[in-house]
C-alpha cells in the first residue's frame, strides 16, 4: 500500500507539474500583455516599460514560471494587474464558497442518485425501473443553468418561498444561509444525480447477473439481502469512478450556477477577471482550479485500493 500511495503521490506531483506549465504558457499565447491592460492602450512606451521591469514581465518565460510557480507553491499566489490587490487571500475567500456549493451538491445528487439507482436495477424490468431510467435520461439533457433559472422562476419568484441569490456565510447566519443555498445547491445536485442514477443502475444491474451473487442466494439470503451483504461493495467501484469524475464537473457548473444566483465564489471572480483580462488572476484561479480537479482524480484512485483489494496485489506484483 505504501509503495502505491508513493506511486499516486508521484502522479499527482507530476500533473500538477504539467498542468501548471500548461496554464502559463496558454495564457502567455493570448494577445496583448500585462502592461497594456494595467496601464491602458495609451500609455506612453516608457511607462510600459517601467512597468514590466517592476512586475517582472520582461524576464525569459522560464524565470517567469519559476517565479510563479515557486510564489504559488509558497501560497503566494500574486497581485491583480487592475487592482494591486493581493491574490492569495481573495481567492482562498471564494474557494471556501465553492467548495461549499459543490460539497453540498455531491451530497444532494448521492442522496438522491444511489437509492433510485438501486431500485432503477432491482426493478428494471418493470414499470417503476423504467420510469426512473426514463427521468435521469431527461435529467441529463437539462443543464445546471437552466435548473437554476426554472427553479428561480418557481420557488422564488412565483411562490416567494426562498431568495433568488445572494450569499450569507453561515458563520454570520445559519438560516440565511440555508435559504441562500437550498436553491444554488439543488441546481448543482439535481442534474448530477441523474447522471450518477443512471451509472449506479448500470453498475447493479452487473453485479446482479454475477455467479458469486447466485450462489448467496442459493444459500438462502434474499435477493435483497444478497445485494447489501456481496453485491454493492462490488458495484461500488466503477460508481466512485463517476462520482470523482461528477465532483469535478460539478466544479465547472458551479461557475455557470454561481452567475445565476449571484454568489461570490471562485467562479464568478474567475468569469470577472476574465472580463477584465487580469491575466494573473487567471492564471492563478485557473491553477488552483486544476489542482482540485487533480487531487480528486487523486482520491479516487485511493479508494480505488481500498475497495478491491486485488489492485493492491497487482501493484504490489509490479
């Protein structure tokens, strides 16, 4: 175990590695530079100059990534190019609402996805497995946004029944915050819990047709009673598969859904500097989004280990 956990940590520093240089180069490919959108189109070649020797911008790109890279390693993760102002603390501030909105929405769309798409399996062959097929199916054309938007028409504007955005840590008022969530969070967790359904369906329905779960009921246990004891720790491996993979799309639709409900989280800041072309706040949020999705990947591959035993061997057999 300890030479795989070695392995995976290797990976995740690598693509990491990677995925950085990535970021800054694309964003150097860009037109236009630092100096320019900090300044203005008219300032005088003297002062661009200037600027650039102070911020840096005119050393080779290689003393630029490292010094980039090592700052942000550092938690230092920069100044705003409009505003001078620093990074690091604005963006920890809207990470911590973000991540809130996709915890809460991983846990919304789970609650939701693994007993439908139980009963999805163990009834599809009759009426009430189809129904809930059919409904993820819908579920998955309909995007988070557009959830949003419908339940922003509903809930709030033609029944008053919760805000229609806003933001209220909880720290300051644990009802407010609630209110403020319930809708954002059901956006986020609706949609991929039909996506989840449909997998865990899938996955079941697998399990199910396997040799070792006829033998448990040979032996006198329940259909029921042989899925919960042998069936689901079996099913639950290419499940964690697609909820790390949902984990970190749920990050992308947080930005779409924060927009919708006026939440300040790390995806409105990052369609914000993007509009105010603050290449280094982009290139900073960009990273730290990067790394979430990576450390994800990294978490699932632990589970991985500890779920089947038998990736354990084979990597100990390497």
């Amino acid at each position: 175990m300890r030479r795989q956990l070695a392995w995976l940590a290797g990976q995740l520093a690598t693509t990491l590695l990677v995925a950085s240089l990535a970021v800054f180069l694309l964003l150097r490919v860009l037109p236009g530079d630092g100096a320019t959108v900090a300044l203005g189109i008219h300032a005088s070649p003297e002062a661009l100059a200037a600027w650039r020797a102070t911020h840096g911008t005119d050393r080779p790109l290689l003393v630029q990534y490292a010094s980039w890279l090592g700052n942000f390693l550092r938690g230092d993760m920069g100044h705003s190019l409009i505003t001078g102002e620093n990074l690091t603390p604005l963006i920890l501030d809207r990470l911590q609402v973000t991540l809130t909105l996709v915890g809460l929405g991983l846990v919304v769309a789970l609650l939701i996805a693994i007993p439908l798409g139980v009963l999805a399996a163990v009834n599809h062959r009759n009426w009430f497995g189809v129904t809930i097929a059919g409904a993820s199916q819908l579920g998955v054309a309909v995007p988070n946004f557009l959830v949003g938007v419908l339940l922003v028409s509903l809930v709030s504007v033609r029944l008053g029944w919760l805000p229609a955005g806003g933001w209220t840590p909880p720290g300051v008022s644990l009802t407010g915050f609630l209110r403020q969530v319930t809708l954002p969070v059901l956006a986020l967790g609706v949609v991929q819990a039909a996506i989840i359904t449909r997998y865990v369906r899938s996955a079941v329905i697998e399990v199910m047709r396997e040799n070792y779960l006829r033998t448990a009921r040979a032996g006198g246990l329940t259909r029921h009673r042989a899925l919960v004891r042998h069936g689901l720790r079996n099913a639950a491996i290419p499940i964690v598969t697609v909820i790390g993979v949902q984990a970190a799309g749920l990050l992308i639709g947080a930005v779409v859904v924060e927009r919708v409900f006026v939440i300040p989280g790390l995806g409105s800041l990052l369609v914000d500097t993007v509009e105010r072309r603050d290449l280094a706040a982009v290139q900073s949020i960009v990273l730290v989004l990067v790394a979430l999705v990576v450390v994800i990947n990294f978490a699932v591959d632990l589970l991985y280990a500890l779920l089947d035993p038998r990736l354990r061997l084979a990597k100990a057999a390497l």
